[in-house]
C-alpha cells in the first residue's frame, strides 16, 4: 500500500467531483435550486463524445461543450424559468422529472448496453514513473480543477457580470430592484454549469470509457452531498464539500481491505450524517457563522 | 369547519379508492394488477404525507421503511422448510420463525416506526436541504446493508417464495386504514402543532410548539406506514428485490406526493392514484395498447420519457399541485353554507376560507429570490 499513490489517486477523482460541485453551487446560488438534471448534461457529453468518435479529437470537444451548455440553457428556459419562486419541493420534483425524461431519451436513443467513448483515452498512459506512478489524466484534472476553479473565481470577482451574480446569490429581490437583469444572470450560471458538465464529462470517460444512462447522475449525486456538507449556500464551501468526498472515496477504497469494502457506502454516509448534525450549515462554514435554524 | 372540509376530503380519499378497486376487480388478472398497485402506492405515499406534508421537511429516506417492510414481511412468511434451503445465511430467529400474513403486516409496520423511532431521534433536528441529504444518507445505508447483508435478508438476490395474499380487497384495505390514520394524525392536536410549524416555525416556536418532537412523532408514524406499504407491495408480487425499494421509487412517490398537492390528503390520494395508474398504462403501451380504434405501441423507454415530460408539465401549470395542497371541498356545500351564512344563521363560519395555501420548507422560501418581485417586475 503506497501512501503517496493513494493520496495523488484521490486528488484526482476530488478535483472531479468538485467540478461537478460548482455547476450545482452555481445555479443552488442563484435560483435555490438543486438542479439534479446537471448529471444529464454530463450524460449527454459523453454520449457526444461516444457517437462522434471518427472525429479529429478538437472537433469533438468542441461538440460537447456545445452539447452541454445548449441543453444546460435549454432546460431552464423551458422548464425551470417558469417555476421561478414556486416552492422548493416543486422545483425538486421539476429537475427530477427532467432527470427521468431525459435518461428515458439516453435508453431510447442509445440502448442500454452502453457506448463507448475515450476520445482522451491517450492521457491514460504514465508521465512520470518512479516510486509513485503519475498519469497524465491525474495532471489533467487536477490542472483543469485548479484552472477552471480559478477562472470562476475570476469572473466572479472581477467582471460585471460576476458582480451581478454574487449580488443576485446575497439578495435577489434587492439586487433586482437595483437593476441587476435577473435572467441573463441565471442563463449565465447554467452555461457555466453546462461547461463544468462538458470538461467532467472529457475527463470522466478517460476513467470511465462506458457510457450508459445513469453515467453522469452518480457522481452528480455524490457531488451534491459533498456540496451540501460542505456548506451549499457558498461556492468555495461547496467546492471543497465536493472535493472532499471525492477524495474519501478514492482514498477509502485504496485502504480498505476488499473484504470489508462491501459496506464502504454505509460508512460514508454514516459520516455524512454525522457531519450534518455536528454542522448543518456546512462543514467549512465559518466558526461565527450561526448553524443552527434561524428562529 | 376546517374539520369537517377535512372529514370531507377522507370520505372523497376512500371513495376514490373504492372506485379505483371497484374497476380492479372487474378487469383481467394482469390489468388488477396495475389498479393494486395504485392502491399500494397510494398507501407509501400517504406515509410520506404524514411526515412531508405535515411539516414541510423533504425526506429522501422513507423508502427505507418500505424497504424494512417488504423484507420483514417477506421473510417471516416464508415456510422455514424452504426458507432454510434458500437462504441459508440467514440468523437463525429469522430463519427459525415463521407467521401468518395478517401478523407479517403488524411486524412491518412495527419495525418501520422502531426503525424510525431510532434515526429520526438525532435527523429532525436538522431542516431544510441538510435534511434532504441525511434522509438521503438513511436510504443508501438501508440500500447498503441490504444489499450486503445475507444474515438478515436474500442480499443481491431475488426474495422470493413469499405468499401471493394481497390483491385488491387486501390492498383496499391497507390504504384505507392509512388513509384513516394520516386524516386522525392531521385533525389529532399533535398534527396540527406540527402544520403550524410548517407554516411559521419561528412564531410557533414561540407559542411553545416543540417542533424537533412533533415531527419525530411525524416521522415515525411514517416509518409504520411506509412498513404497511412495503409489506403490502411484497405479498402482492411475491418476490422482490433490493433495487425495486430504492431511488426510482423514492423519486417516484416524493413526485406522486408534490404533483398531487404535498399540503392535503387529497392531494396525497389524487397523486399517488393518477401517476401510478398513468405509468403503468404507459408501461403496458409498451407492449401494445389498445384505445379505441388504434393500437399504440411505444418503444422501449418512451413509458417514462413521456411519464417525465407530463410530470414536469403538470408541475408548470401547477406549481402548487393538481389539488393546490387543498382539501376536497363539496362546491354546493360551499355555496349552502355561504347562502345561509348571508341569512344569519350561522354567521361563525363567514371569515374562515380553510386553510391557507401550504409552503413547504417555509425557512427557505424566506431566501426564495424572486417570490413576489417577478411578477411585479415583469407587468
């Protein structure tokens, strides 16, 4: 058991999930919403990538970012920016109805036995040889995490319209009132959400070269459990939930002994549970922050 | 009067029910079973009314009582002899017992409230989404251990062998007495403490209303009505397996729920009967419907590509639900009790409109961004 080689493998697979993280954050800051259908898009990039596999590689990713970001603005205009301000329950239900539509259109489309899709499928190979082996794939998405992270960042806190997000996430109804126009704000935060979608799709099917329905909904929904653990209501406490259960699992499932990796699941999510109740408002949250219900 | 609309909305709820038995039990042996179905979801999903709708606090997790039903009925129902032989995993108190149907749905619906009883003691202190994601974190540890576990149930495996004993009296019955208790919960005083909590958790706090313990009595009411549901759905199909009492069923019934209203009974009964009725008449137009003068035959996976799209669409018209979370109400009621109330008679009842239109999760619909400035902004 190499220390070293485990703790590089979770790295990995955490800058991934927290990718998946901040496409959830995003939209979760603007809207309130949790938007389940983000693994969709995901879905629908590898299968992008699968069915254009003849491509020259660029044209290909060039069509999965395109894929992703015009279902990403396509699903809120026709279904989540008529339930603006409905209940939370309903928008749930609304993204979870979206979700089972579109993994039907998958099954449909595409059969259930699955497509293969490794358009990146060369980054597999070792870069570094030594005591510890580094892939290239492992430079890559944690070089694509930390790049993209960062330019979010940057848009965020350098750019108008970032501006006007941050302003939107703090007060809707008052950043409206000052002029901040609501749905470019909101169209923004999908595409940016559909273009985190397209990167983790690329970078997913390397590890994982077989695409089916529910490729994109997993790792959606664990990302969103690390988000909220993490504390969804800030990008940067989301992001890092994000990461984090993305490298517990990769960590965990180097360590633990395949005997009693059976009920690796399980204790995970004990933890998210104890976590949550030790710090409902979020893990990284500020000490001064309140966490518990406001009354 | 909110009472008697309430009693209302019961009497409508099991008529409802009666008719969709009365029109299973005159169809054919394949078609009863879509109408027991309905019944039996009707009776999950008002397991999760009692707890949803009631408080306002999504919960991910009460298909893990259904799941805690289905396999503790299954289980002690199966004769020892081939139970020993099949599963010989098992300990040896379940492998060793065996009892009637009748006690098997005592048992289910016993260890689903214990099972709640015990997680919902430290999770209803939590609210809102951490709510939605430890309730979450209960499934896939349910999910887990069953499907892990051979000592307390069939693993990856099919349960099977279990007797066939419910078919649409047996499930009638099952979701009436559900139907009964969720309408004594939600008239009870402890109901309707934990209803003015999810209209106003602060004020109610206020007046003294221990919300963290009204909805851990909620929650494990609950737990014994998702345990009936779930030993209901195992004796009607006679086998089952871990992946059938898991997230499909969970997004499933939490949208029959919300599409039917998630603030009333009604709505609890409208949903639960109209989505499961709707999917599986869809699944079947899969293999060849007949309607009228056509016959349609959908391809393999358009039954829940157009399930999605109608549930979404009805969302959008509806955002409060098909019932908009009210009870049933008689119109001619409504309009002999206003006649009579203009001729003085009974001038009590003028001011009182029902109840007012649920909110779930009324803590995050303080930060729900563009509640009131849309409309007002885009006149």
């Amino acid at each position: 058991m190499n220390v070293g080689q485990t703790i590089i493998d979770g790295l990995a697979l955490g800058a991934l999930y927290a990718l998946v993280a901040v496409g959830l954050a995003l939209v979760f800051g603007v809207l309130r919403l949790i938007n389940f259908a983000q693994g969709e898009l995901i879905t629908a990039g590898a299968y992008a990538l699968s069915l254009t596999s003849g491509w020259p590689v660029v044209a290909q990713i060039v069509l999965c970012f395109v894929v992703c970001v015009g279902l990403s603005v396509a699903i809120e205009r026709i279904a989540f920016r008529p339930l603006r301000g409905a209940a939370p329950a309903t928008t749930l239900v609304a993204t979870f109805a979206v979700a089972f539509a579109l993994e039907a259109v998958w099954l449909i489309a595409f059969g259930a036995n699955g497509k293969p899709a490794d358009p990146l499928s060369t980054l597999n190979t070792i870069a570094i040889r030594g005591s510890l082996n580094l892939r290239w794939i492992t430079i890559v998405e944690v070089a694509a995490g930390l790049v993209l992270l960062g330019g979010t960042a940057l848009i965020l806190g350098r750019t108008s319209i970032g501006l006007q997000m941050r302003a939107a996430a703090t007060d809707f109804r008052t950043a409206r009132l000052l002029g901040v126009r609501t749905n470019l704000v909101i169209s923004f935060a999908f595409v940016i959400a559909g273009v985190m979608a397209a990167v983790v799709a690329l970078l997913y099917t390397v590890q994982t070269p077989l695409v089916t329905q529910t490729f994109g909904l997993d790792i959606t929904i664990i990302a969103l459990v690390g988000a909220v653990v993490g504390g969804l209501d800030r990008l940067w406490t989301a992001t890092a939930g994000g990461f984090a259960i993305g490298f517990a699992t990769a960590v965990l499932n180097d360590v633990l002994p395949a005997s009693q990796e059976k009920f690796q699941t399980a204790f995970v999510f004990l933890l998210v549970i104890i976590l949550l109740l030790l710090r409902p408002g979020g893990l990284f949250s500020g000490f001064g922050r309140t966490t518990v219900e406001r009354v | 009067v909110s009472r008697l609309r309430s009693v209302q909305s019961l009497v409508a709820s099991i008529a409802l029910l009666l008719v969709v038995a009365l029109i299973g039990s005159g169809a054919t042996a394949a078609t009863q079973q879509d109408f027991i179905t309905a019944l039996i979801s009707a009776t999950i999903v008002y397991g999760l009314y009692v707890f949803i709708g009631n408080s306002g606090v999504i919960s991910f997790g009460q298909i893990s009582f259904v799941a805690i039903g289905a396999f503790s009925a299954g289980l002690f129902t199966i004769p020892t002899q081939p139970k020993h032989f099949v599963l010989p995993g098992l300990w040896s108190f379940i492998a060793n017992h065996s009892v009637s149907d009748f006690v098997s749905f005592l048992i289910a619906a016993g260890l689903g409230a214990l099972v709640a009883l015990i997680v919902g003691l430290p999770l209803m202190r939590l609210s809102g989404i951490a709510a939605g994601i430890a309730t979450f974190a209960v499934l896939e540890i349910t999910y887990n251990i069953f499907l892990q576990w051979t000592k307390i149930g069939p693993g990856p495996t099919t349960l099977s062998l279990v007797p066939v004993s419910v078919g649409v009296w047996q499930a009638l019955l099952g979701a009436v007495a559900a139907a009964i208790v969720a309408f004594l919960y939600q008239s009870s005083r402890r109901g309707r403490l934990l209803r003015a909590s999810r209209e106003d958790p602060a004020a109610s706090q206020a007046i003294g209303v221990n919300v963290t313990r009204e909805r851990w009595l909620a929650f494990s009411l609950s737990g014994a009505l998702c345990g009936l549901g779930g030993a209901l759905l195992v004796h009607q199909l006679g086998s089952i397996t871990v992946d059938q009492v898991y997230l499909e069923l969970t997004f499933l019934t939490l949208a029959m729920l919300v599409i039917g209203g998630s603030g009333s009974l009604w709505g609890a009964t409208v949903g639960a009967l109209g989505i499961s009725l709707l999917d599986s008449w869809l699944s079947a137009a899969e293999n060849t419907v007949h309607v009228v003068f056509f016959s349609i035959s959908l391809p393999n996976g358009a039954s829940d590509l157009i399930l999605g799209i109608i549930m979404a669409a009805m969302l959008l018209f509806r955002p409060q639900g098909v019932t908009g979370g009210a009870e049933f109400s008689l119109a001619f009621v409504n309009r002999l009790r206003r006649r009579s109330s203009r001729a003085g008679v009974e001038p009590s009842v003028t001011g009182v409109q029902g109840e007012p239109k649920p909110t779930l999760e009324p803590d995050m619909q303080q930060v729900n961004p563009t509640e009131g400035v849309e409309s007002r902004a885009e006149r």
